[in-house]
C-alpha cells in the first residue's frame, strides 16, 4: 500500500481534534498534517505531529501544503454550524459553500486520491418525514447552514459524475464529545449538560423538555468516518452524504440518564431561537444504506455514552 499523507482543514473544532489523533494512530504522526484558522494547534494536538495555520476559502495556502507534504488525501471540517449560521446567514453561506467548491476544484487540479467532507442531519426540513428519515426523502432545509450541506452534497455527486473525484461524505447527527468543545450548533445542550451536572448540579436547556433529536457519540463518528472513507469505492451508492444513526433522545431522557449518576442534578427550559431549528430537523434517522454499504453500525446506546461522558469528564 502506497503511503498516504492527510491534510485536516479545520482541525481545531470538535470532530478534527478527534479525527486527526485517530488518523495519526493509523497513518503516523507525520503523515496527517492538522490545520486551521487558528494560529497554534488545540492543545491535545501540540506536539503530536504537522500543523499549519490554513484558511479554508485560500487555494494558494492549500495548495503550498499539499506541495510541502505530498499530501494525497483531504478532509475538510471547516464550516459555520447551525445556530452561529442563522445569526450570520450570508457569511455562513460564503464559507460553507465556497470552500467545499474550492476543496472540490483543488481534489481536481492536484489529482488527489480521496476527500472527505461531513455533510449534517440539517440538510432535512421541517417537510421531511420525522421518524426514521430515509436516505433518500423529501429535502426541503430551512436554515441556511442546511441549504449550504444540501447544495455541497450535490456538488460532491456532481464531481464524482462528471470527474470521477473521490469525495466521500456523511451527515452526521449531532455529535457529543468531551476532549474538544461544540461550536455553534443545535445540538451543543447535549455536551454542555454533561458539564453543567457535575460542575453546576444543574442546566438551563436552551431546547423545550420533549424535543428528540437525533445523535452519535464521539467514538461512533470517528470510526464510521474511518471505515466511510476505507470502504472500496466500487460499494458506496452515493457520494452525497450517508445518513448515520445512532441514538435519539429528547433533553427530559438525557437528563434522567445523567441522574442515575448524580441523582440531584435538575433541569429547568428556556427554549430560544435554536428550538425552531431543532424543530424543523427529523427525531431519527434510518440507516439501512450505510449499513448495506460499508456495514456502518453503533456502539453506544444514551446510557453507554452517558457512562462514558461523565467517566472522562471527571478526570
Ligand atoms: P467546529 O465548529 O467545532 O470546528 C470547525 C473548525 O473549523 C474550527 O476549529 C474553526 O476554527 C475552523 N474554521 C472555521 N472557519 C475556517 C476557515 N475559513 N478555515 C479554516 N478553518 C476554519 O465544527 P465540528 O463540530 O468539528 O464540525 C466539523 C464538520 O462536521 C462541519 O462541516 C460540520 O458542519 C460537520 N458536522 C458537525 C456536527 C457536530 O455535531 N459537531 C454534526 C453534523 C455535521
Ligand atoms: C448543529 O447542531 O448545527 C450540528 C449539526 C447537527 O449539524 N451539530
């Protein structure tokens, strides 16, 4: 097997910090180069292998790296989220779209073997169906970081059609996660509570009590991203993003798992702009063509992850 060399573009958020060590056990530290705007690595990447500060929507600062380290794959999480989006909507449109337009061109130009680019649950609206959303449905978004992941997705087919590019994407849940925090999205209360019941004993949830949505913990994420972008390419059916279940639960069910932990911790709701764009996403979501293609399954239920949270969050 040839040697592959990675670029992360974004790898300072919450899922690069993650991806890029779990990248790094499989490639070794010196072939997968962490990036992002910022100007020093996340503090669990320092010193654990290449840096360089990039920006996401600059060819020349990709292109001078993928030269520096012969890099032959990419995955780009660089994107403005939900509820950061909806305050911002013609920014988060500019970024969302223009760099995966931009990583697109460059996987072009450079021949590169492979590109991963997450797409989100937030390309569904509110004309979706709720319950167990299939892969292929209705896709009516209504925020404008949805609209940017359904416009990316088509443009991700569209390469792989007309250019044969290697481009691989999932939408992902929400995802939670203790080593890196959330940035801006709907689905952030289900890390923050963690946090607050031990610090706090107590969390103001900026969702209503009975608002299920769909989620994935960490460890689930990365494994299916790394097993997605190992797939033979001749079993995936689409290059638009794949639907990933894992669990799905309201603020009242993840309470009632950490209080089996910590007994007194309480709840009170302040629901706020987020809980519309909560409202128009589906509750879950069917997996079916995952799991026929690459044979995506999850590990963790909401009692194993809150386990698991609270151990680590502790330490
Ligand atoms: P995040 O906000 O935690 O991290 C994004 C990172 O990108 C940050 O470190 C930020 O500094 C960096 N960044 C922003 N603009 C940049 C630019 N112009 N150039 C370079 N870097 C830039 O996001 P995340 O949660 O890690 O999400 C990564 C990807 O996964 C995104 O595409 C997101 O839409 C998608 N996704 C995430 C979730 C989730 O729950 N975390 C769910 C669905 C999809
Ligand atoms: C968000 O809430 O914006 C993200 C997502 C589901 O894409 N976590």
């Amino acid at each position: 097997m040839s040697q592959e060399n990675i670029l992360i573009i974004g790898a300072g958020g919450q899922i690069g910090v993650e991806l890029t060590a779990a990248l790094r056990k499989i490639y070794g530290d010196a072939h997968v180069v962490a990036s992002d705007l910022k100007d020093e690595p996340h503090p669990l990447l320092k010193d654990k292998g290449p840096y360089e500060k990039i920006d996401a929507m600059k060819k020349r600062q990709i292109v001078e790296v993928i030269k520096k380290y012969g890099i032959t794959q990419i995955y780009h999480l660089a994107a403005i989220l939900s509820a950061t989006g909806e305050m911002r909507p013609n920014w988060a449109w500019g970024i969302n779209m223009n760099s995966v337009l931009l990583l697109l061109e460059i996987a072009r130009e450079k021949k590169l073997k492979k590109i991963y680019w997450p797409s989100s649950i937030a390309v569904f609206g509110p004309t979706t169906p709720k319950q167990n959303t299939p892969q292929k449905t209705i896709i009516e978004p209504t925020t404008v970081y949805g609209i940017s992941k359904y416009a990316g997705e088509q443009w991700c087919q569209y390469y792989f059609d007309k250019y044969k590019i290697d481009v691989r994407s999932i939408r992902y849940p929400g995802l939670i996660s203790y080593k890196s925090h959330p940035g801006g999205g709907t689905t952030d209360y289900a890390v923050d509570i963690y946090y607050k019941a031990l610090a706090d004993k107590k969390y103001t949830c900026f969702l209503a009590e009975d608002t299920y949505l769909p989620m994935l913990y960490m460890p689930d994420a990365i494994r299916g991203t790394i097993e997605l972008m190992e797939a033979s390419a001749d079993k995936l059916s689409t290059r638009m993003g794949y639907n990933l279940s894992g669990m799905s639960f309201s603020p009242k069910e993840i309470t009632a798992s950490i209080q089996k932990h910590i007994p007194d911790f309480t709840i009170d709701y302040a629901p706020d702009f987020r809980q519309a764009i909560a409202n128009s996403w589906p509750q879950s979501i069917d997996d079916a063509v995952a799991q026929k293609d690459w044979n995506w399954k999850a590990a963790y239920d909401l009692d194993k992850m809150t386990d698991d949270m609270l151990k680590n969050l502790k330490k």
